[in-house]
C-alpha cells in the first residue's frame, strides 16, 4: 500500500522533512544499496537520519559515513547485545571520540537494558551507568533499548543528571511507563509496532501522550512494519508511522509531521532547514 495516495510525493516533501531517527544503515544489510535506500528515503519525505552505533566495531565508520552523506547523523554507544565482545577498555575509548567532538555525532547510543538476552545483567547495568556518565560530562542525549527492563531502566536513568535527556527508542510501553521518562526530558521513538493492531497498549498510549515528546524512527532493517513483514525495513516506509499515529491521534498528517520534525530538531540539535 502507498501512503498518501491522495497527495503527490512533489507536495508533500516540499512541507515534509521527516528524520528517522533511529535507523541502523550502517549494517551490512544496506552495504549493496545505501545510496538507494537514502534516495527512496528522500523520496518519501524522510531526508535525515540519525543511525545508532550497535558496538565499538562500528565506531569509525560512522563520521565517514557522515562526511559521505551529510545528513546522516550518528550515535556511538554499546548496545547491550553485544557487551561480551567489547573490550576492557572500550568506554576510555568512547570516552576519547567525545572528547574530540566528531562532525555529525548527536548522541551516545544506542545503550539501555534488556532483560531478555544471555547478557549478564550486572554488566548490562554496569555498562549502561558508565555512558550515561558520558552523557551527562559531554552534555549529549542517550538513545535507550528497554526490553523486559523497564523499572530497572528508570531507577538506573534516574541515577543520573542528563541535561539533554534523550530517546526511550522503539517504544512499546503503556502511557504510564511514558510519562515517567517524559518527566525525565526523555521522548519517545515511535516506529512500526503501532501499525499492528494488536499492540493496543502502545497504540493507546501514543494516541494521548504529548506531542512534544514524540519522535518517529524504523529501527530498519529489522522490526518491519504490518504489511511489510518478511522485508527488510527501510526509512522509505517511516511515512506508514506517521501515518499511523495521526491516524490514532484524530490530526492531520501535515501538523503531526511538522511538529514532530521540531522534535527531532530539538533533541538532536539538527536543523530543520538542512
Ligand atoms: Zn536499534
């Protein structure tokens, strides 16, 4: 299904500039087609995108992949998957690429915990701690992975002064859950699971929270959107989201999509007009 049949891409993406904001385009799932998948990305309206470091390895890709297209913005950041590959040392080395300000970089992430993988909790806890110290000297937002981990996030979140909050990515939480990283300067990263119907919670919660705290993100290439299942997720469909959201929140595409990019805007420090 196309989204917006009823109004030419032409219009739209000269009122729309959507950013997705967490989207993993550095992963070898789009190395044989980046520059195609940008392309219908911008196609569709989506013409910046903030694309999260999964582990050290990917570290140094990332500002070239920044130079390379200049509205690729990045976050660099252990997600808790992947933690036993990391080395000793590898926070003294996050530490250091802060600490040199890289062209491009708006986030430490993407970190968090989640209750659902063979990764020992205390070092899952341990890690997240040490860059969320890092958010705060370094005064950048954090993009967070909950899963099954949801008061543990909060009392570690809690722990800590971050003056730019950040991102509770993928969220799939009840209002209630929402409202408590709200408090904390936090947003939400609103992506595909509100197009299933079946994720009722989640689609009650983004029809009443406020709008200032709503970001739109795929998490491609994995977590596909209804109708797109068995696909590789890409930026492309970020419009199905929105779509989606101002479905359930009774407003127009054109307000939702213009306020949400002053979201983006805000906690990425991207500019809208770039
Ligand atoms: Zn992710």
């Amino acid at each position: 299904m196309q989204p917006f049949s009823y109004l030419p891409y032409s219009i739209f993406r000269s009122i729309c500039l959507l950013t997705d904001t967490h989207i993993h385009l550095d992963l070898q799932e789009y190395a044989a087609d980046l520059s195609l998948v940008l392309e219908r990305s911008q196609l569709a309206g989506v013409n910046r995108w903030v694309v999260p470091a999964i582990g050290s390895a990917y570290w140094s890709a990332l500002p070239m992949l920044h130079q390379q297209y200049p509205a690729i913005y990045y976050a660099l950041g252990l997600h808790p998957w992947f933690l036993s590959q990391e080395k000793e040392s590898v926070i003294a080395e996050l530490d250091e690429y802060l600490k040199s300000k890289p062209a491009g970089l708006v986030a430490i992430g993407e970190c968090g915990l989640d209750g659902a993988v063979d990764v020992p909790m205390s070092l899952q806890i341990e890690m997240l701690e040490k860059q969320l110290a890092l958010a705060s000297r370094y005064q950048l937002p954090v993009i967070l992975h909950c899963r099954k981990a949801f008061n543990e996030l909060l009392r570690v979140v809690k722990q800590f002064d971050l003056p730019r909050g950040g991102v509770w990515h993928a969220f799939s939480g009840s209002r209630q859950q929402a409202e408590q990283f709200i408090e904390l300067n936090f947003m939400l990263g609103i992506g595909g699971v509100i197009t299933y119907e079946r994720a009722e919670k989640t689609r009650k919660a983004v029809a009443k929270l406020p709008i200032d705290s709503l970001l739109l993100e795929t998490d491609g290439p994995t977590m596909p959107l209804a109708g797109h299942q068995g696909e590789r997720n890409e930026p492309a469909y970020l419009p199905e989201v929105l779509q989606e959201l101002a479905l359930l929140r009774h407003t127009s595409v054109m307000e939702l999509s213009q306020k949400i990019a002053i979201n983006a805007e805000k906690m990425f420090r991207i500019s809208v007009s770039s």
